[in-house]
C-alpha cells in the first residue's frame, strides 16, 4: 500500500521549516551525544557551535593554541562535580572536558573564557554560538 500524500501546504507549497521544533531536536540530539560521553549529565546549559582552546604559560608569558576545536557545551550533572564545560573536539577524537568547580576564578573577556587550571590559563575562544557567554 503506498504511503498517504503530504497535507496542503498553506503556503502556497513551500516548505515552512519548524524552527522551535528543529532546536529542540537538535538539543535532544546533543544531550544523546553527550550522554554517550558521560552518562551523569543531565542537561544543557549553555552552547557555542565553535570554540578554540588556548593555553597561557606564565613562565614563557604566551598564548599557545591547542589541538582542541569545535562545540562547547555547559553541562549540568547529577553527580559531582555539577557542572562541566565540554569541547567537542573535530580536530581529534579527544574531547575536552573541564570541571567546573564552584571556587573556579572564570573570567569572561568578549568574546573569550578564562579558566585558571592547575599551572596554565586556559582560554576558551567563542567564534559563533546560540548562547551569549
């Protein structure tokens, strides 16, 4: 038996994408992957279609760019550490995860984050994303 047709287009026969719908897929989406990744998450907080990682050595007083780009996401979790800013890596198969701990000194430079890890600064470049940081 062959499938129905479409409904009537109330446009005049374009296509009208769901706008509302299609984020939330692509959130769900999101939350599937990154669930693989780490099953304690829960939700997504914040995204960036595009970031860059920088690291700064304080003893050579310079920026150096790591092998690390793509998606950012602030994650919530339902186990500690709550929160995680994770880096979809396209360069590699290696994710970049770093906990957010609530005495964490973050400092936001447009359009940069500014993350103080152990013996580097790290910097989190946004280049386009859904939500400000």
């Amino acid at each position: 038996m062959p499938p129905p047709p479409p409904p009537p287009q109330a446009n005049g026969g374009k296509v009208t994408p769901n706008l509302a719908m299609d984020a939330e897929a692509t959130r769900m989406l999101n939350l599937t992957v990154l669930q693989r990744l780490d099953p304690a998450v829960e939700d997504i907080l914040i995204t960036a279609a595009h970031v860059t990682l920088y690291d700064f050595n304080i003893d050579l007083n310079q920026w150096s760019r790591k092998d690390v780009e793509g998606s950012l996401f602030v994650v919530k979790r339902n186990s500690q550490p709550r929160f995680q800013f994770i880096v979809m890596n396209r360069r590699n198969t290696a994710s970049r995860i770093i906990d957010y701990i609530g005495s964490s000194n973050i400092m936001f430079y447009k359009p940069s984050v500014m993350l103080p890890l152990t013996n580097v600064l790290t910097a989190v470049r946004r280049c386009a994303g859904t939500h400000p940081l």
